[in-house]
C-alpha cells in the first residue's frame, strides 16, 4: 500500500502543476487501481476531480476524452461505444469487473504507459493525440517513446473519421489480463496494427502494416500480413505465457482482427 502524507485538490491546472513540481515525489492521484498495489510514497497527492476533466465530447472533429473520465465511461458512453467499430468500448470491457472500471481512469491508463494495458493496444490504431499541460499535443506513439517526465496528462483527442477498427485479446480467465492483445484498423487502405501485452508496451508493427497497406488483400496477404507481425516483433515470457506462445497467438489474432475489419467494412 502507498503512502501519502499530504493532499491537494487544486482548482486550477496551473496550481496542480505548480505543486506536482514543487516536489520530486509529489504524484497526480488517478483512480489509484493500480498505485495502491505499490509501496511508493508519495509527499503530496493531486487530487484532479475539481477540474472537470471528466468528459467524453466531440471538440472540432475529435472526440476528446478527458483525464478523469473512466473505463466505465468509455465502455458505455454513446459517443465512443459507437466510434471506430466500437472499438474504445471493445478493448475496456474485460478489464477484471465493473466496480474496477468504475475507479480506474483514462489519464492514469494512458499517462503510465502500462505494458498490459489494453486501452493503449486500441488507442494505436486510431489517430489519438495526448495533451499534455507542460508537454502540449502530440502524437500518442511520440508519446509512448518519450522518456518520462513530469506532467498532467490533460485529455486524449482522437480524429474523427471513417476508420474501421477491430480489438481482440487472448485471457486465460475472464478477469484476467491478457496474455495478448491486438487492434488492427484500416482508412483509405492504409492499414495499423498494433499488438500488446508483448508483456511489453504496446507498439505499431510497421512492416506488417505497411505490407498489408501495399497488397490486394488475399487471403495469402492476410496471413504473410500475420505472419510478419509476429516475426517483426518482440515477446516475453511471464506467468501468463511464454514469448514462444505469444508470437504463435499473435500471429492468430492480427489475422482474426484482419478480418474483422474487412467484414465490417463489407458492410
């Protein structure tokens, strides 16, 4: 369990930067899910649940996505239940139970960079900027490759458009965390995927992508497609599985998600 010796609920964004600063252990608190599993301690916690950055909305052709809202609110808001295929909704919706979702929010999701987050697996494969108060906006991969500093994660802006999108994962129980997890999307026949839970974080395959994007979409390109992505990637061993057995599922899903995403596309 951590520990915390002061608390803070600034009003404003610049007082709760100023004080995240002000200190190196000083910590943004998000739904705590995950940090009260650790013995870290923390000198002042930021509370951000004053600052009203609970929303889902449609901003300017994006949908943006503020860093408290939660799973739960991604799983069943109309706005991103329905964007993409469903995808956003899709790639929540097994994280271990509803009370969980309830608590865990998107900016500490997305923020730590988890590498078995499933959120982030599907995030990839849309056109998704982070903004950052310190930091300003910018790509999520350009984000996931940045060294960490320190920072409040404002609010997600995902582009609007026609992409279609597909999520899958592979758990040996339904609360479970993956032991792998794939999206794959596709616009104007520019294709993404991108696998997660490597246990590592979760990355684009670019040859595979770039290699689908170039083909006629046979079936012998679909499973080169697959193929490739579980040969272009790298893969651990943990509890859950054996780098071995994730590449082999690897292969099965980016293909499973290929397909998915040609389907809704026919229809």
């Amino acid at each position: 369990m951590f520990t915390v010796l002061d608390m803070a609920q600034p009003d404003k964004l610049e007082e709760a930067f100023e004080i995240l600063a002000k200190r190196k252990n000083n910590t943004i608190l998000g739904g705590c899910a995950f940090l009260k599993m650790s013995k870290k301690r923390i000198g002042t916690g930021i509370d951000l649940s004053r600052l009203n950055l609970d929303y889902i909305r449609e901003d300017n052709g994006f949908i943006a996505i503020g860093a408290m809202a939660t799973l739960r609110d991604l799983e069943t808001n109309a706005l991103s239940r329905d964007a993409f295929g469903g995808i956003l909704s899709q790639s929540v919706r097994n994280i271990i139970g509803v009370q969980f979702r309830n608590g865990v929010t998107v900016g500490a999701s997305v923020y730590s960079r988890y590498g078995f987050s499933d959120l982030l697996t599907a995030l990839l494969v849309l056109d998704t900027e982070v903004e950052l108060y310190n930091g300003g906006r910018m790509p999520l991969q350009d984000f996931l490759q940045k060294p960490y500093e320190k920072d409040i994660l404002v609010q997600l802006r995902i582009e609007k458009s026609q992409r279609s999108a597909a999520f899958s994962s592979f758990r040996k129980s339904a609360s479970d965390f993956a032991v792998l997890n794939v999206a794959v999307s596709s616009l104007d026949h520019q294709w993404t995927i991108a696998v997660g839970a490597r246990p590592g974080r979760a990355v684009i395959a670019e040859t595979a992508s770039r290699a689908l994007s170039q083909g006629h979409l046979s079936a012998e390109e679909l499973e080169a497609a697959a193929k490739i992505a579980a040969d272009e990637l790298s893969f651990g061993t943990n509890t859950r599985g054996t780098a071995g057995y994730r590449k082999a599922l690897c292969q099965v899903l980016v293909k499973r998600g290929i397909m998915e995403v040609l389907q809704c596309k026919s229809n």
